[in-house]
C-alpha cells in the first residue's frame, strides 16, 4: 500500500515577506532550516491569499515567475515537494496525526438500479465524526476502484451532498463498477444536522485530514483497489480535490471543477484561510497546487461564467508545461464550457465521466449511449433528505461524539 506523500526536501527559510518582484518565487534570505523559520514566523510574515487576491494580470506575471524556478522534473518535483510540506504546515498537520480508529458505522443500504446506496459516518479524529453516502454496484468486480466525491459551498435544504447533481454524478460512477464516497463538509448535511458549524476555526485542516481519511476509510473495505483511487468535486470541493491530491499520492486521478484559478484562491477560510500559499519560504497559487498531480492523469473542467474563464489559456498550459517534464502531457486535460456558469451540472459531468472510465478502467456498458457518446443519468434515483440521514437525531450517535464546536486535538 501506498502511503501518504512527505517532504523530500527542506522548505527554504525567509525572514523577508515575498514581494511580486522576485523573480524566484522563493523569498530573498533562505537558511537550512525551513521548519525553523516557518514556526518562527510573526503573523506579519504571512499573507491570506483569499477571494480575488490578485488581478488577471498578475496572476499571469506570478506564474511566469513560477516556471523560471525549474527546468526539469526533479526541479519541479523539490518545488512541488515545498509546496506540500507549506500546505501541510500551513494548516498545522505537519508532522501529519497519528492514524486512530476509524470506528466506521455503514446503516440504512437502499437498493436501486445497478447500485445501492448506505449511511456512513467514521471518526477522522476521536470522536469527530464525518458523515456521508456509500454508492456501490450491484454484481461490480470484485477489485472496484475508489471515488471520493466532496461537495462545495451551496447551501439550503438540497445543499452539499444532498443536491440532486451530486447524488446524480456519485449513482452514475457506482454504475459503472466504481465504490463513490460522498461525505459532508464541516457544517454542512448531517454535520450541520447535528450542530456543527462551517465557521469552526479549524474548518480547513479538519477538512483536509478528513479527505485523508476517506481515502483511509475506502481501503478499509477490502474490495478497494488501491491503485485505482481518484476524486472529483466542484467549486469547494474542487479545492478539496486539488489539496488533497497535492499532499496523498494515493489519489491516482484527479478532477477538480470550475475551481482551478491563477487569480482566485478561494473565498472561504475551509480553502484558503489558512498560510498556504505565501510564507516567507514560498509564494504559491492553486495552479501549482493543481499541478503536484504530476505525472498523474488530471482533468480541469472550467466555465467562462466564473474565475477559470481563462484556463484553456493561463491554467491549462502551465500545467501542460510541467506534465511535460515527465513526457506525460497526454496525461492532463483541460475541457472548457465558455457558455457554461459556475457548479457541476450535467455537461460537465458528461465530460468528467469519460476521463475516469478511461483512467480507472470503469465498464461504461449499459450507461453509455454507444451512439451519441453521452452517458445516461436516468437510472439514478434522487433520495431524499430524510432517506439520507446517517442519524435521525443526536441522541443517535456514538458514545463519545463531541459536541458541536469542539476543538480538535491533532
């Protein structure tokens, strides 16, 4: 089994905030002992890359910047290494927790055309529960590949995993022989169900840590294939995909939706509230972020309703520049909808679908119209709210839950 992605190399130390004007990326003072400077660093010595933190303009200046720092793979793979140990630190999950008992709970299986569907919760943390919907096929191979699908940032009573395009994408992957993992974010579905708010200050490395150990949570069920582990999300969970494949090398394909941007960092403290992107070690964006996928298969679905208007022009090909350090350019792909607005909706789907069949080795037959290419989606069943309710009420929960708006311990 594979295991976590850790740092190869030191992170630079800097006692000088990062300035537009290096050309290096890397702040101008550098020691040998990164941890050091990092712990060291006054809350004036980082900056929160939040919201439209920079125009277009000098979203492209920086990467320009960016790619001058490296000329071949093993250089880009120490920045990228630099890169995951600043997330990581950032979120203050370096070194990463110890692994404790996931105390998995599966309930309530529904069966429906092709696929069922369960209630999960596990504990990411002692007990911190995270809950979510378990889709697997019916009569599927014996060895199926893994999906995590994390939601984003829509509210109301359909909000989060609860919306009927998630259900749709997470029932049409089961279909075709993947197990799909749908869990809520802090604060959201059963989470803010049961009292928890996304306003939690440590809203960002729970999240993280919690994708870790869904990954964590599909391998514990025994017919994973471990080599065969993708995720896929949009708008906030599309920053959930790109985090969490930058820092797990056990994702083997990634797909992050309308969300991979030069020039927004994402507006909500669970993306970017945290010292990720620019320390005095190192400046950074989620374009770089995206790219730690290298060499591994990614697709970026973007829109020309939002802020990755620009990718098949900016984003797009400095990923493509770094895939082909390793001669693996094929590997990345980039569909673009410049009609298309902000979310996960059905042509965007239709695009994500065939990627992971092709990179995950999924059957397609009996979803897929051989004719026009197009994948059916009218088998699915829509739960409802109340169907998809891992517990009905608090006084249903495992011995030892914390209350909502606990801290965490990590």
């Amino acid at each position: 089994m594979r295991t976590l992605l850790t740092r190869t190399a030191i992170i630079a130390c800097g006692v000088l905030s990062m300035a537009f004007g290096n050309p290096s990326g890397l702040s101008a003072q550098e020691t040998s002992s990164g941890k050091q400077g990092f712990d060291q660093a006054t809350e004036s010595d980082v900056t929160l890359c939040q919201g439209y933190w920079q125009t277009e303009r000098e979203a492209r200046e920086q990467l320009k910047r960016f790619a001058r720092t490296y000329d071949n793979a093993e250089q880009w793979q120490r920045r990228a290494d630099k890169i995951r140990t600043q997330i990581l630190r950032g979120m203050r999950l370096d070194p990463l927790p110890r692994r404790t008992p996931l105390n998995a709970t599966i309930s309530n299986k529904r069966s429906y055309e092709g696929y069922t569907v369960e209630s999960v919760a596990f504990e990411s943390r002692p007990g911190f529960l995270v809950y979510g919907s378990l889709y697997r096929p019916i009569d599927g191979p014996d060895l199926q590949a893994g999906i995590l699908c994390p939601h984003g940032h829509a509210r109301g009573p359909r909000g989060g995993r609860l919306r009927p395009d998630h259900q749709q994408r997470c029932a049409t992957l089961a279909r075709m022989g993947a197990t799909v993992l749908s869990y809520d974010m802090v604060g959201f579905g059963d989470s803010e169900f049961l009292g928890w708010s996304h306003d939690h200050p440590q809203v960002m490395a729970l999240q993280t840590w919690s994708s870790i150990r869904a990954i964590d949570f599909l391998e514990s069920l025994g017919n994973v294939d471990s080599e065969r582990l993708a995720v896929t999300g949009a708008s906030g969970g599309g920053t959930q995909s790109f985090l969490l494949t930058a820092i797990d090398e056990r994702i083997d394909v990634s797909v992050p939706v309308v969300m991979v941007s030069a020039h927004f960092f994402g507006g909500c403290d669970c993306e970017s509230g945290k010292p990720i992107h620019k320390t005095p070690s190192l400046e950074t964006n989620n374009v770089e972020i995206a790219a730690c996928c290298a060499p591994r298969p990614t697709l970026l679905v973007s829109v020309g309703g939002d802020w990755t208007k620009n990718t098949p022009d900016v984003e797009y090909p400095y990923l493509r520049k770094v895939y082909r350090l390793f001669d693996k350019e094929s590997l990345v792909e980039n569909q673009h909808f410049p009609d298309e607005d902000h979310g996960y909706e059905l042509p965007k789907r239709q695009a994500m679908y065939p990627f992971l069949v092709k990179h995950l080795k999924l059957d397609a037959k009996g979803v897929i119209d051989p004719t026009s290419g197009r994948f059916d989606e009218s088998a699915n069943t829509i739960e409802t709210i109340e169907t998809m309710r891992v517990f009905a009420s608090a006084e249903q929960l495992p011995k030892g839950a914390l209350k909502p708006g606990s801290k965490i311990t990590f």
